[in-house]
C-alpha cells in the first residue's frame, strides 16, 4: 500500500463538503485574472501588504492597496456591506493576505484570499499594472 492510500480516502459527501468550503474561502489568480479580463470584476481586489511605492512599482490591476494594518470599520465602510473582498500578498511565503481577511471577516464582511498572490500572477505569466510615470 502507498502513502497515498495507507490512509482512506474521505467519502464523497465529506469531501464535497471540504472542497466547497475552501472554495468559500480562497480563489485563484486565473479565477480574478479571467473575472477582471472578462469586466465581470464583482468583488473589489486588495493588495494588503507593503508601501504605496512598492505597490506602484507592482501590482495586480485592477486592484487597490489596502495594507492589513489600515483595515478598519471606518476604512471598510467605503464599500457596500455585502461587498466581497478578495486579497492578495506577496506570495505562499506571506501571511499578509490572511491577516487582512480575518481583520475583514471581523467586520462582517464577506472576503476570499486569492491563492499565490503576485507570485501567484508572476507564474501564470499575467501582466502587472503599469503606473503612469510622473
């Protein structure tokens, strides 16, 4: 037996349940990338970490920088209640993007991480927003 078999695989009904909750949770960057594309952007995209500088050197278009540390009720309420929010950091080696949505779900507010964040974007070969030079 394997190590991916020595342990059982969950029945289809756990499993479905599993997968429809981390889909609840979390997108990708083909999902925002083919949403933003398409104009069907119904979420607002938030780049909740690092300086205003490094987010016009590099970021997803589209979106609007937010750092987590600035997420509030007050920020927050700029939005519609039932404004989904999807956030990004920097990449799997960043946490940003988890602290700002669990400020957000604090709120109330309906939010999902979008998986890899801009090294995420980078692999899939998507193109950054190009700022304006002054």
């Amino acid at each position: 037996m394997s190590t991916v078999s020595d342990i059982p695989a969950a029945s289809a009904k756990t499993a479905q349940e599993h997968f429809q909750n981390r889909l609840s949770l979390e997108t990708d960057c083909a999902d925002v990338h083919e949403a933003t594309s398409a104009g069907e952007q119904d979420f607002v995209l938030l780049h909740v970490v690092g300086s205003y500088e490094a987010f016009e050197r590099r970021h997803i278009p589209g979106a609007l920088h937010l750092p987590h540390r600035e997420i509030s009720e007050t920020r927050m309420s700029e939005w519609p209640s039932d404004t989904l929010f999807v956030v990004y950091c920097a990449g799997p080696h960043c946490n940003g993007a988890d602290r700002a949505a669990l400020k957000i779900a604090k709120l109330g507010r309906p939010v999902k991480i979008m998986i890899g964040g801009i090294t995420g974007w980078a692999d899939e070969g998507y193109d950054f927003a190009q700022m304006s030079s002054s």
